[in-house]
C-alpha cells in the first residue's frame, strides 16, 4: 500500500499522539496512586553499593501503593566510574540506572524487578588513543529484600542484582543499600 | 581536651606533610625510573595493560611502564598478562590459539558496563605521543608450551621488529626468564637490552653469563646486601609487586634502579 509524505506525517502524528495520550493516562494513574499512598511516603532517596549502578548508586525512587500488601516502584539511579579520564581531563564516565520492581510485604519487604542501565563511558579510541565515548544498554534484574519499620523514615535493603553487560555477558552481582523515605 | 585533640590534630597534619627525603645512589644516575606495572599495576579500575590503564599511567608523570607481551596464532603482539582469556575477559581459551582478527572485540570483564579491549602493541605505540620520551619493560609471555620453538621465534622476531620499526631499541628492556630466550633474542638482534627475570641466583648468572644490564626480582626478593653486590658488579636492578605506599618507599630506600608499581600516583608523587 502506498502512503504519501502528508499521509506519512499525519499517521506519524497520529502515533506520537497515541504515545502521548497513553502516556498522560499512565501519569495520571500513578499520580492517583501516589495521592492515595502520601501518608505511607512515597518517595525514596538511597544510597546503593554495587547493584545495577555498579560499583553503587543515588538512587530516586517513586513507591506507588497497589493495596496493603503490594506496591510498585520506579528507580532511577546515577554513578560513575572514572571521573577523570586517562588524559587526566575532567571527563566521567555516566551510568544511569533504570529499574522497575514489584513488593511483597509491610515492614518486611521482598522484591522483584529488572530494568536498564544506560552507560555513557569514555575509552581510549583504538585508532589514535584519544579519549572517546560510547553508549550502551545492559539488562539487570533483582530480587531482594527490604526492611522498614512504619514509624521510621530510614529503609535498609540487600539484592541479588545480576546484569546482562552489553545485552550478552551475564555476570552475577548484588547490592547492599541504605534510603531515607519522604 | 580540646587543645589534646588540637595537638593530635596538628601531629597527623604535620606527619602526613612531611616529605620524603631519599638519597638514591644506584647505576641509573642516581635517578629511580617510576614505571607502572602493567600501565595502573593491580586493583585499578583500569584493567591492567588495557590502553586506557597505560595511557593514563603516562598521563600521570610516569617515566614508563611495563607491559606483558603475548602473540596471537597469526603473530600479532598483543598486551595482556594472564595465561587464559578467561580470568580477565569474555573470551575463552588462549592468545596464541587465536588470530587477531578473533580477539580484537574481546572485552575486559572489569570494570562494570567500560568494555575496555585488548590492545595490540602496534596500536598502542602509534597512539603514545612523545613515544621515545619514555621507558618500556616488556615482559614476554610464552604459554604455548606444547609447541615447538618455532612459534617463539616468531613472537622474538615481531618483538624486535616492533622496537626497529618504532625506533625504541634505547628505550625498551626486554625481561627474559632463560638462556635460551635471551639467546635467541641476542642472534636477532644483539643491541636489545635484557633483564634477566628469575630467581635471584638464576637471574644473576643469567647476568653475569649473557652480560646483560640488569634483573628483574620481585619486591620480596629484595634486600640490601643483594643490591649492594649487584651494583658492584654493574648490574641494575628493577623490582615489581609494590603494591602499597610502604613497598613503594620501601623499594627507593633499597636504591632500586627500576621500580614496576601497583601505586603509580604514590610513587610518581614521593620521586617528584
């Protein structure tokens, strides 16, 4: 079937539209959820050691309460490894963390999830050994557990975190972290 | 109390400053030459002999570093220290078992998500600028021992092609472990320069026999006497595994002439 440029451009824009209506849908209900679970603080900040961000992470993470038991939570999280490159520039490595996990309990929490890690990193080009980046994706997943008392505002976790680096080098990995709720 | 911790606090600042003072007498004008081990040497993010582990060691003020040479099935130099490439990246099996065609996308396993590569000797000293301004060690590494003699005349001769073709003959040192590499690499070329990297008795009649400049022994093989002895006979001294600050100082007040380290920061900083 032929389609013409304009046709092209209005059914492009009518995806985009689709996206963005589906996306509005998607906030709106998470902001429902949010309104519903603000007692229970909803948000997270963290400090993770090892875990998707690597050799660790701050980590945001928005909490959204399904019922009692069950809640969702989206993560995103920023490290680093070199921050000064081999040219002894100020030139860091960028690793961003996304990840999005189910949770089972009250005070005693297990979860499940996986995600993406986007890498932004320097290396030294093969060619003429200037300094270079590339970008990359690499899956993760975790399962672990988590703990928090009600009253408290302080949230202690350990994962099982491993990653598929580049999309095909499966390593093990784990994490410890610390969060404070607010 | 408080002045007590003002006192305490005043002695860990004025320790912590306080600079070293060495009074180096040794065959290399009385001068230490500050190599890394390996470019960064172990426990750097950067995984040793990667090109961005030996960049930046030069980066760093260094005078040189030493590298582990090994060579692919189709004679190719490539730096990389262990016998697998298993230990170390998302390969298998070994160097010479695979042309360089089959490696070249080969990954460093650490750090997380850098994918850092092997490196080909060829490329890395293409990239080195200043190349002649500095000093390399070259530990030849020869794991295809089921093979005949063939194979490490070959990876001898693309060594000392190496060092004509980037005219490097006054600034490498080749470490050979034996008669025979040390041999062979002599009736190639006899202007390459040797360290004898064995055990101290065997290196220094390795020395003595081949009249080569110096021997390579390891941190914990080192002591005074030893030194002393092989100064006076004219042989130099290079030493590896410092991989602390107090080996690091340890290794300039033993008058070494060469010291591979772990620290490179450390020991570039305390030489300044």
């Amino acid at each position: 079937m032929y389609i013409s440029g304009m046709e092209r451009t209005i059914l492009k824009a009518f995806q985009l539209k689709n996206l963005f209506t589906f996306l509005i849908f998607i906030f709106t209900l998470m902001d429902g959820y949010s309104q519903n679970s603000t007692a229970l603080r909803a948000n997270i900040v963290s400090i993770e050691v090892g875990g998707p961000g690597g050799y660790g992470a701050l980590n945001y993470e928005r909490i959204i309460t399904i019922d009692e038991q069950f809640s969702l939570g989206g993560k995103i999280g920023f490290s680093t490894v070199q921050v000064i490159d081999f040219t002894q520039k100020f030139n860091p490595d960028l690793l961003i963390p996304l990840s999005i996990s189910v949770y089972y309990g009250k005070t005693h929490k297990v979860h499940l999830g996986f995600g993406q890690t986007i890498s932004n990193t320097v290396y030294a080009d093969q060619f003429n050994g200037k300094p270079s980046r590339r970008t990359s994706f690499h899956t993760h997943f975790n399962i672990g557990y988590r703990y928090q008392k009600q009253e408290n505002r302080f949230i202690y976790g350990i994962s099982y975190s491993p990653i598929i680096e580049f999309q095909k080098i499966f390593k093990h990995w784990g994490s410890i972290m610390i969060g404070y709720t607010f | 109390m408080r002045i007590t911790l003002l006192f305490i606090g005043l002695t860990v600042v004025f320790l912590s400053c306080q600079k070293n003072d060495f009074n180096i007498s040794n065959l290399n004008g009385n001068k230490i030459t500050v190599l890394g081990h390996g470019g960064m040497g172990i426990g750097h993010s950067y995984p040793m002999n990667s090109q961005e582990s030996i960049l930046n060691c030069l980066n760093l003020g260094t005078d040189g570093t030493e590298i582990d040479v090994q060579m692919t099935k189709d004679g190719v130099l490539v730096a990389y220290h262990d016998e697998t490439l298993d230990t170390k990246t998302n390969s298998t099996g070994k160097i010479h078992e695979k042309t360089w065609d089959e490696i070249s996308d080969v990954q460093y396993t650490t750090p997380h998500f850098n994918g850092y590569r092997l490196v080909r000797l060829e490329s890395l000293f293409q990239n080195i600028e200043h190349l002649k301004e500095y000093i390399f060690f070259l530990d030849l590494k020869n794991f295809n021992t089921a093979s005949d003699t063939s194979y490490y005349a070959t990876m001898l001769t693309e060594v000392n092609n190496l060092i004509v073709e980037f005219d490097l003959l006054d600034n490498i040192y080749v470490e050979s472990k034996n008669e025979g590499s040390i041999a062979a690499l002599q009736s190639i070329n006899s202007k390459i320069q040797h360290f004898a990297y064995a055990e101290y008795e065997k290196a220094l009649q390795l020395a003595e026999e081949h009249k080569i400049v110096g021997i390579t022994l390891p941190f914990d093989e080192l002591t005074e006497e030893r030194i002393t002895l092989l100064h006076e006979k004219g042989i130099m001294v290079a030493t590896f595994n410092t991989h602390s600050k107090k080996r690091n100082i340890r290794a300039v007040q033993f008058n070494v002439d060469f010291i591979q380290t772990d620290k490179v920061k450390h020991l570039v900083k305390i030489l300044e």
